[in-house]
C-alpha cells in the first residue's frame, strides 16, 4: 500500500499527463480551425488537396474538422468564458506569474515529444488558465496549517526546481552525406524548418518542422552527445552533422532558458491547492458552473 507521502506525489506527476491529453490535443485542433478557416468567406473554394481528378476545397476540410472535433473545442470555448466570468463573480484573480509558473512546471515535466506539439503557447497557457480559475473556485475555501504545507514542499522540493533548458529544433537522416547535403542547404540560406519537413526521418518532429521543445540540461531523453553539441551553440545557430543511434542529426537552438527553483512562498498557494484537490471524492468540472449562467449553445443541452 502506497504511503500518503507517495500519493501526493504520484498525484503531482500525473497531473501533466492529464494535461497532454487534454490540453495538447485542444490547442492544436483550436489552432488549426482557427488557421483553416481564416478569411473563409473569401477562400472557401480554394482547393487544398487532389486525389486524381477530385478535388477537396478548403470548406469541405473545415466542414470534416468541425463535425470530428467541433463540439469539443466550441465546449473547451465555452468553458473558458465560464471560468473567466466565474472569476470575476468570485473575485478570483491568476496572476502573469502564477501562469507563468504553472506554464513551466508543466514544460519542465514534459517528454521532448509531447513536447513538440506545444507549438501555440499562447492558445496552452489560456487553456492553463481555465484550470487555475476552476481550481481556485472549488479549493478557495479550504485552509491547510502552515505546517502541513510546508511539509508537503520539502518532501516534494525537488519538483519545484526547473533546470535550464534549450528549446530545439532538429533534422535527423540515415546517412553523413546525407547530413552534409542538408548542412550545405542550410548554408545556402534553406529553412530549417522546411528541410525538416522535407528530410527528417524522425515522424514526429518532422510533421512539426522539426520542433523538439524544450530540453533539459539534465535530460535523458535525447542522446548526451547531441546536448553537448547544442551546449556549444549560440542563439539561433544549428550544429554539425551529430552521429547517434538514430542517425545524423543536425540540431537547431532556438533559445536557451535559465534555470528556476521556485522557493516556499512562489508556490505556498499551488500546494494548498494540490492539497484541497487529493480530498475531493468527485471531480469538479467547468461544465459543474455552466447553470450559474445563460448558456446557449449550438449542441443544446450539457450532456
């Protein structure tokens, strides 16, 4: 039997996973609507694939989006303004740094994979808002003595301290002439990112241009070699060809962030909060303060 110390922190572990399968799958299908569909009126019949002779117009790919995923971003939508109205009803306020705070914790826990698909910070960190807003409504009422809070951050204090990171980009091929065919474009003034789409063996960041995301200095996710290689590289310069199990990689630094441990105090109401939630027996949802306002919807009735 796990003891209560192991609990809490296999909640405060988990917590991002949930978060990957909900909140990466959203922003990228909220991001994509939003993009498909810009200027639509004026685009609708653009054709934006041909199979032979049959054509698919930009209207019929955002038609397929919508009846596949509509209702759960048009929710995900709703349950923002529900949450920012429930904020200012009960005078809850999350700060820029709370946000920001959050934002890196959850980037800090991320697998370099999950990690490339966060390519709309901006669209994430609203739907991060959305639960700091909720989790505030359900545990504003809770309290917790200083002793058990403090308690809980020295047996947890260790994933409160976020290491330096580089975000990066990377083009992996099988061969060396082959990475020095991509370095030689590269310096021929090529997008990186083009070439990743259009080289990269590795599936998942070459469908997002490459994009690794953030990676730890401490990381044990990406070859030893290839942070070396990135460790001496400036701002927006990319290496040499890097031999490793998976091929030749060529790795791109976007930027570099420093490292962050957030004391006590930064992250005293985070744990008050983490506490109130282990001693829910129920979830709490958005939808939980949908009737507390007017909602009409074009699916009708919260199912």
């Amino acid at each position: 039997m796990l003891m209560m110390t192991d609990l809490r922190k296999k909640r405060l572990k988990s917590k991002p996973l949930l978060y990957i399968i909900v909140l990466l799958l959203l922003t990228n299908i909220i991001t994509l609507i939003a993009w498909v569909s810009k200027d639509n009126t004026a685009e609708s019949s653009e054709v934006v694939a041909t199979v032979g002779d049959e054509e698919i117009t930009r209207q019929e790919w955002l038609h397929a989006i919508e009846l596949r995923y509509g209702k759960e971003v048009l929710q995900q939508l709703v349950n923002q303004s529900v949450m920012d109205q429930s904020a200012e009803k009960y005078n809850i306020v999350v700060s820029d740094e709370e946000l920001e705070q959050e934002f890196s914790l959850l980037r800090s826990v991320l697998n370099v994979y999950d990690q490339a698909f966060l390519s709309n910070e901006e669209v994430l960190k609203e739907q991060l808002k959305t639960e700091l807003i909720l989790e505030k409504l359900i545990t504003n009422d809770v309290e917790f003595s200083e002793e058990e809070v403090r308690s809980y951050y020295e047996e947890n204090e260790s994933l409160y301290a976020i290491p330096a990171m580089y975000r990066i980009s990377q083009i992996v091929v099988a061969t060396e002439e082959e990475a020095s065919q991509v370095l030689g474009e590269l310096e021929d003034q090529s997008s990186f990112e083009v070439l990743a789409r259009e080289r990269s063996i590795d599936e998942v960041t070459a469908s997002q241009g490459g994009m690794l995301g953030y990676v730890p200095e401490n990381s044990t996710s990406i070859e030893e070699k290839v942070l070396t290689a990135v460790r001496s590289l400036s701002d927006g310069e990319w290496s040499t060809p890097i031999s490793t199990d998976q091929g030749f990689v060529i790795a791109y630094l976007h930027e570099t962030t420093a490292g962050v441990s957030f004391d006590f105090d930064e992250v005293k109401s985070r744990i008050e909060r983490q506490l109130a939630l282990d001693q829910l027996n129920v979830p709490v949802t958005p939808e939980s303060f949908w009737n507390e306002f007017s909602i009409d919807w074009f699916y009708g009735g919260m199912q």
